[in-house]
C-alpha cells in the first residue's frame, strides 16, 4: 500500500450524537412558513397593502398625465401656447412627463419599502 492509501481501507463509523435541544421557535416566522390561518392573514395584509399603495399611485399618474389631452381639447389656446419655442403638449408630455413619472416611482419604492419594514415590524412584535 502507498503512504497515501493508508486510510482508505478502513471503516469509520459515523454515530449520529445525541440530539441537542433545539432552542424555542419562532411563533411567527413559523407561522408564515408553516402557511399557518395567521400567518397566511398577515402576508394578505402586506399584499393588501402594497396593492393599494400601487392603485393609489397609479390613480394620481392617470390623473396627472391624463388631464393634460382633456386639457388640450377643452382650452385649444393652452395646446397652441409654445415654451421655449415648443408647443406646450410636447413640452409637457414629451419632457416634463418623465420628472414626475420618476417621482412617483420614486415614492412608490419608498412607501413600499415602509410596508415591508411596518410588516416586519409587526412579525417581530408577536416574537
């Protein structure tokens, strides 16, 4: 036999100790994953509220951005004005849309990020 073959010829026994105790569970987090009535209650809660916070933001993007041809047809003088030698329907939908389209997301990712913390918050209280 090699040097490097010595042990590979024997057995060893592998022996499964004493099973130590396992330290208390987590009510909540078993909760969610066991998908238990409660914690099935609380992830609803968190889609219910990430889902409002989307059509309430939403809503105020249909607002802001559809207004404007409603606008345009009511008052034709605000659709012919120019800015900066632009017409202002192109100004507003064209370049100006995209500031606020990013502070809405902006906000979005916030407010949802206060969802998820406030849910969080709320599983580790029942802790």
């Amino acid at each position: 036999m090699n040097s490097g073959d010595e042990g590979a010829g024997r057995r060893v026994r592998v022996v499964l100790s004493e099973v130590t105790r396992r330290p208390p569970r987590d009510p909540a987090r078993a909760d969610l994953a066991e998908q238990t009535p409660v914690g099935e209650a609380l992830v609803k809660g968190l889609v219910r509220a990430q889902l409002a916070l989307a059509l309430r933001l939403s809503l105020v993007v249909l607002t802001g951005l559809g207004a404007l041809p409603l606008l345009f047809a009511v008052a034709p003088e605000v659709g012919g004005a120019k800015l900066l030698g632009v017409n202002l329907p192109w100004m507003l939908l064209g370049v100006l849309s995209f500031p606020f389209l990013f502070g809405v997301g902006w906000a979005y990712v916030r407010w949802a990020e206060r969802n998820e913390q406030d849910f969080t918050a709320v599983i580790r209280r029942r802790e």
